[in-house]
C-alpha cells in the first residue's frame, strides 16, 4: 500500500499533539462543562487507574489540557442521574471513561464477551459454568437496583485481589463485561452496578445495531482522529481491538478513503492519517502527564515520538526503580523534557517531589520555570498549599530557584 503523504518527525508530533487537545492557548480563568465534555469526546476514551498517589489516573488527563477545571465536572458526567450524564464505562483502552456516542460501538464487543470471546479466560470459564449465579445476581440488580459487589458477596472475609474474587464479583464483572449491566455510579472507588436502560439514555439504547465490522471502523476512525497520526498497531491499540480485525478494517478505510496512508521520518511502520491533515505551525503547551495519559500509553510509539522511553515502576521493587514511584512526564515546547517522582500528601497539604531527572539536553530557564509553574498550578488544583522538595538532585535545585522566582515556594 503506498505513502500518499509524509511527515517529519517534527510535523507528526505536532499533529499528535494536537489531536490530543494540547494547543498552547491559555484556557478560560472559569472551565464549564461543554469544554470538558469537548475534550473527552475529542480523545475518546479516559483509562480508569485505582492508584491515588497524586489523584486517580481519570482526572489527570483534563488538568493537563485545560488547567484548573472541577473534578465535579467529570463525576456528574460520569455518575450522575439524568441528563448531565455524557459519559459511560466500559473495557476501551483498558477500564475507561468514553464518550456516551461511541456506547453502540462497544456493544459487538458486549456481545463476544458473552460468548466467552475477548476476555480473561478464567472469567469465559465462569460464565460457561456458572449461569445460575449470574442469573441469581442480575435479578438481584433487577430487584435492587444500584449496588456494588460487596453487598452482594457470601462470603465473611473480606476479598482479596482478582483471581480470588467472590462468585458474587465474578458474576457482577462478567455481567458488565457482557453489557448486561453498567456502572450507574461509585461508592469512593467501587463501581455501583445497574441495569443498561436505568443509566444509558433510551436514544442510545435503541439505535440500530451496528455490525462488527462499522462498529470497529467507527473506533479505528475516533482513534486515528485523536492520535494525528499513527501505526496500524497505534491506531489498534487505541480501543485494544484484535490484530486481524484491526487490519481488515484499516484496508476498508483506505480504500473508502476516509484514512490515507502516510510515511512518518523514523518509523519502520506504515502510518495512516485523515484526508488533507492540518499540521499546526508549533503546539508549546507545557503539561505534567498522568503515566496513563492517551497520548503516551502506548509506550513504543512514545519512543518513536519523543525519543522517550517510559516505564511506569509502581511494581518494580524499590531498590530497582531507576526514577521513583510515580513519575508524572512533562511535556514541554514539543517534547517530554523531564519526569517528576510526585506524590499528594494530602494529611500534610503537601504536593512532594520525590525526584526531579531532565531529559537531555535538559531544561533552560524558561522551561524551569513551565515546571514550576506547572507544579504550583497541579497543587492549588489538588487543594495542597505547599510544595516541598525532597530530592537532592541538581535538577531539583534549579526547580527550587525557579519555584522562588515565582514567589511559590
């Protein structure tokens, strides 16, 4: 399949960036909804991540884009009753928030899970020989309405991780895998389970099936829209669709013409973009990145993008981190220029930088005083009055005269 197009390295970031929201332009002092509800429909998906080391993995994508929204903003549309409601979850890039549009597009792969296919194997295994407690729990659901798998669970201890999981939470999980029930909201962090017709609009619900095959060039279209440009594999791993599938509907696309193949300066892969792609001249946003950010999750195309391997070392033992426990990227002017090892020490009102690395050629001046910035802006937005710098590195010394120079430290 030939190149109809091709970029530099520079133009393909450019275009990455701002397909995934990072314009440069000072947001608005008052964020409101419809900008956040833009913007999630613009990336399509937002992964779920239960770790809270600074805030849990969802919000942290819309701080980076916009700066100081309302967490509130995302919960009411996620979780609450009625018509601000805009979002659903479900399996897209891993657990996720998406987009209450892309819900038809999700329900082919409702209907494989029900069949066992596309999930864990010991999950299909339940559902193969457990019908009666799946049907015992959703007429529970039925009866009840709302609720999370603790109140449903028989056993007295209280359970452990997932492979040792109740009957209850396995019959809830395989339920929501095969989209007989959704998340109506969450207890803290437990999902609240509910039928589909209590949650999703009636509109949504009714609409037209769509076959396998519009369903998944709907989401290889919604990706390549929010990656810019991308591999096969990018676009794929997007909304995690199986490989064959992927490469049939990417075919189907280009001969449609509604994606073209395109060459990208580096990268062994084809790529492919939208029709007549809009470089933008320069995209100088500067953001702290959640490890779980759309526009590095996919860490090889992370590499191939920024010359920036990433490895998130939350499992890897102590003694063996090479740059802490939660370290957050910066991006800044068109690059990943540092990472920051930070945690929310809410008890003590605290934002702690654990460690501080630049990225060769490092951070000048002005790109200092962006993180600086950047972490005064993520901690008045957490609600932690300090900064307090715990890392013995150069780098953190230059960020402490930054910080000063601002007058936030």
């Amino acid at each position: 399949m030939p190149a109809e197009l091709s970029f530099s390295l520079k133009q393909a970031r450019r275009l990455a960036l701002a397909a995934q929201g990072f314009s440069g332009r000072q947001p608005p002092a008052l964020i409101k909804a419809a900008q956040v509800n833009r913007l999630i429909e613009r990336l399509g998906v937002l992964q779920i991540d239960s770790v809270n080391a600074v805030v849990r993995s969802h919000y942290l994508p819309l701080f980076s884009r916009l700066g100081n929204y309302a967490p509130s903003i995302l919960e009411q549309a996620a979780w609450s009753q009625g018509r601000r409601r805009s979002l659903f979850e479900y399996w897209g890039h891993e657990a996720s928030l998406l987009p209450m549009a892309l819900y038809p597009l999700m329900r082919w792969r409702m209907a494989r899970a029900e069949q066992g296919e596309g999930i864990y194997q010991q999950m299909a295994r339940f559902g193969r020989e457990q019908q009666a407690t799946i049907r015992r729990v959703l007429a529970v659901v039925e009866q009840r309405g709302a609720l999370g798998a603790g109140s449903l669970s028989t056993r007295e201890e209280r359970a452990g991780p997932w492979w040792d999981w109740s009957d209850e939470k396995h019959a809830l999980e395989w339920l929501f895998a095969a989209g007989l029930v959704t998340v109506a909201g969450r207890r803290g962090f437990e999902r609240l389970y509910d039928l589909p017709e209590r949650v999703i609009p009636a509109e949504i619900l009714q609409q037209a099936p769509l076959s396998e095959a519009q369903a998944q060039r709907g989401l290889l279209l919604q990706a390549a829209s929010a990656l810019g440009v991308g591999t096969e594999k990018d676009l794929r791993d997007y909304f995690r669709l199986e490989p064959g599938d992927s490469r049939t509907r990417l075919a189907e696309l280009v001969e449609e013409g509604l994606l073209v193949p395109c060459q990208v300066q580096g990268w062994k892969q084809l790529a492919y973009c939208a029709p007549e792609p809009k470089v933008p001249r320069k995209v100088p946003a500067s953001a702290l990145l959640s490890p779980f950010d759309s526009l590095i999750w996919e860490r090889s195309r992370t590499e191939r993008l920024f010359d920036f391997r990433y490895r998130l070392e939350i499992y890897t033992p102590q003694h063996k981190r090479v740059y802490g426990y939660y370290v957050l990227p910066f991006l800044h002017n068109e690059r990943i220029a540092a990472r920051v090892d930070l945690r929310a020490e809410r008890a003590a009102g605290r934002l702690a930088v654990h460690a501080v690395h630049e990225e060769e050629p490092g951070l000048d001046e002005e790109g200092m005083l962006a993180l600086a910035l950047n972490l005064r802006q993520m901690a008045d937005w957490l609600g932690l009055e300090r900064i307090q710098l715990n890392c013995p590195r150069a780098s953190a010394a230059r960020l402490r005269v930054a910080l000063s120079a601002l007058d936030l430290f």
